[in-house]
C-alpha cells in the first residue's frame, strides 16, 4: 500500500522529525518505504532519511508493506500531519 504527503514544513526533514519518523517506523511491525523524486529509504535508517534531502514542497510517497499494511498507513498519516 502506498500513500503521497506533501511536506509543509518550512526546514523540510530534518534531523529531528527524521529521528521521529525512525522512531515510529521501528515501533511497526510493517516495512516502511520512503520515495523522495528518485531516492529511497527505509523510514528505520535516519541517514537514509536525511539523504533524501526533502524539502517544503517535496511529495514523500510512503510504501508500507506488511500484514498490518492498511492500519500501519492510517497511523503513518496521522503522524505525517502532525510532524511535517
């Protein structure tokens, strides 16, 4: 299952919303996937995620894949709203 956000905040991903996301992908028992333009990055590696270098403006397009897909996506959503 996939899913597109756009960010809106101003510094983009940064080090410490990129921990948060980490930190939530590893509290999931689905695999998380983050699509920046043409770079990926499982959303448990902070260097990875940084690597991607997004940006206000970018569209993130998340992949979750796992038994709990659709639940992981609802929840992943919710935490995108709050944090980016």
């Amino acid at each position: 299952m996939t899913f597109s956000y756009m960010i809106t905040d101003e510094n983009g991903i940064h080090a410490r919303p990129a921990g948060m996301l980490v930190k939530f992908a590893k509290e999931m028992t689905d695999k998380i996937t983050v699509k920046n333009k043409d770079k990926s990055a499982d959303a448990t590696k902070l260097f990875a995620l940084m690597g991607l270098g997004a940006k206000k403006g970018d569209t993130l397009e998340f992949t979750v894949t796992g038994d709990n897909a659709e639940e992981t996506i609802i929840k992943l959503r919710e935490f995108c709203l709050k944090t980016f």
